[in-house]
C-alpha cells in the first residue's frame, strides 16, 4: 500500500467531489467507498491512511470550496475502538442434534414402527380354535365319521373331521396385534421415527454464555469526545451513552462495525458504548495499526488494531 502524496490525493478529490452528496463526513466516507467498489483495481492500491485523507479532502472541499478544514482535522485526528451490546445470549448449534432439535429414535431406526413381538414379524398366529392343527370335529357327524343311519358321512367322507372355519384349515389366523402387518407402532417415539432432543429442548440451539455485541472504530476530530473516551479507556464503566456520542455524530466517522459474541467479565450496560482503544494520529503505527481491508464482495473498509481483551473472561 502507498501513500499517495497529498498533492495527488486533493486532485482526486476534487474529481470526486462532484459524485459526493453534501452531508456529514460520515457520508462522505461511505458514498466514497461505494465508489472505491466499482474501481476496484485502482483502489486496491490506496493506504489506509490515503482513503481517510481523500475523505476529509472531500469533506472539506464541498464545505468550503479548498482543503485547510481537513488539514486542521488530520492535526486533531484521533482513533478509537468502542463496543455495544444488547445483552442478548449467544446461541451455538446443538452438537447433539446438529441443530436440527431432533434425533432418530434408536428402537425403530426412525421409521415410527418396530416388528411386532407378538408373532416376531410374521404377522399370523396360531389359530385358537384349532390349536394349529387346520381341522375341527365334523359338525355333521359329530366326529363319528357316520350319519344316523351308519353310514360313512357325506360331509366328511368318513374323516369325522372338517377343516377349521376360523383359519381356513390353514392353522393360523392373522395377528391380532398387528393385524398382520408384522409391525406395530412404536412406543419410544409414539411413532414419529424422532424424538426431541434433550440437550436442546428440541429447538437445535443451546444459549451459551457469551454475550453478542457491535464494534465500532472510527475516527474524531473533538477534543471533548477524545477527552471522554481517553477518561473511561478499559474501565469497568461504559465510556459514553449511546444518546451523547449522537451528538457528536458531524465530527466522527464510523470506520467500520463488527458483529461479535464474547463471555464478559463484568455486568454490561445496553445502549451505552465501552471504550476499549482511543489514540491520537501520532500515537499510531499508520502502517500496522491502521489497515484498508476488503471483503470479497469488495466492501473496503478501514480496520484499526485496538483488542478488546480487557473486558473478555
Ligand atoms: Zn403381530
Ligand atoms: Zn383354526
Ligand atoms: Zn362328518
Ligand atoms: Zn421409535
Ligand atoms: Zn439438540
């Protein structure tokens, strides 16, 4: 990364001015890095430091048509790095599950049905009314095998036996417990093949106790902002409310935010801002503390190197 002379940098400014809306400098920073996306390739090669001069020479120039404001701005220049948090609980996916809440049910392998134990998945019986046998007593001869006249007995030809209504003569009737089907609803899991995860309650999440909370570095040119944020720097106490850093919103620009979760040591306030970094341009390493990064969708952002460390458990 170069640093583009100052030279240069103010007639790209004034280039760009024109593409700029009026505002604040934050929207001069953001509406610029909108720009930074669609030129990709000749931004890439822009120091940190070069983009946030091009913005204050932009800032300055729209204001009042030539570049002292942000020469009077680089001069007061300080960075710092707060958080913020709702307190909400970070929530990692249930290693039990999968985050799915669910889990096959081990006794049917997830199919909602076991084999019946009743006939060992057969699905028939042996049929009562015959003890398997198939056959009953000749209801015509009564088992004699003759009729009243003593001769042999038509129904039976003699046999005194007939074949057993009830199953046919087979000796076997279908089960009554699975109505032949060989398999019967499986109790473990009511027959839903799944049961609720017990390690997640079923919702394939589990609150842990990191905290989710918002990084902000950004970048002021007020004393009294510097002098509230140096005053409070790693302290136990939020350095200042969201409400009173709103009011110095024409005097700072918002670098970047970062989504994070994080188990705190100590009890966080919401809606107020920790301060955790805070230096002026001088006390800074402009070539390792302060980066222009880009995300694969070509977001460019400018990354400060304060560590949050103080507050983490
Ligand atoms: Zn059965
Ligand atoms: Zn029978
Ligand atoms: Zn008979
Ligand atoms: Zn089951
Ligand atoms: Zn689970």
């Amino acid at each position: 990364m170069q640093n583009r002379t100052d030279n240069k940098l103010k007639s790209v400014a004034k280039k760009l001015e024109e593409l700029i809306p009026e505002g604040n400098a934050q929207i001069v920073y953001d509406k610029l890095r909108e720009i930074m996306r669609s030129q990709k390739e000749y931004f890439e090669t822009y120091s940190a430091l070069s983009v946030l001069k091009l913005t204050l020479y932009i800032y300055s120039f729209k204001k009042t048509k030539n570049f002292d404001l942000a020469d009077s701005i680089m001069n007061k220049l300080f960075f710092a790095s707060l958080f913020a948090t709702e307190n909400n609980p970070h929530k990692e996916t249930c290693d039990d599950c999968d985050g799915g809440g669910t889990y096959n049910c081990d006794d049917c392998d997830g199919t909602g049905n076991v084999t019946c134990n009743n006939c060992d998945g057969d699905g028939t019986e042996t049929c009562e009314t015959c003890d398997g046998n198939g056959t009953a007593e000749c209801g015509t001869c009564g088992g004699s095998g003759e009729d009243e006249e003593g001769e042999t007995c038509d129904n039976c030809s003699g046999e005194g036996t007939e074949p057993c209504d009830d199953c046919g003569g087979e000796g076997k009737t279908s089960c009554y417990y699975c109505s032949g089907d060989g398999e019967v609803s499986c109790n473990n899991c009511s027959s839903y093949g799944t049961l609720d995860c017990e390690n997640c309650d079923g919702i394939g999440e589990i609150e842990t106790d990191k905290i989710e909370y918002d990084i902000y570095e950004l970048c002021s040119w007020d004393n009294n902002l510097y002098n509230i944020l140096e005053s409070k720097l790693d302290k136990d106490e939020p350095a200042i409310s969201d409400e009173n850093l709103t009011k110095f919103n024409k005097s700072f620009i918002i670098l970047n935010t970062v989504e994070e979760y994080d188990e705190f040591n100590i009890e966080l306030e919401e809606d107020m801002y920790y301060c955790f970094g805070v230096n002026k341009i001088d006390e800074i390493d402009l070539d390792t503390d302060i980066k222009l990064m880009h995300l694969s969708r070509n977001k460019f952002y400018i990354q400060l190197n304060d560590y949050i460390g103080n507050y983490i458990a």
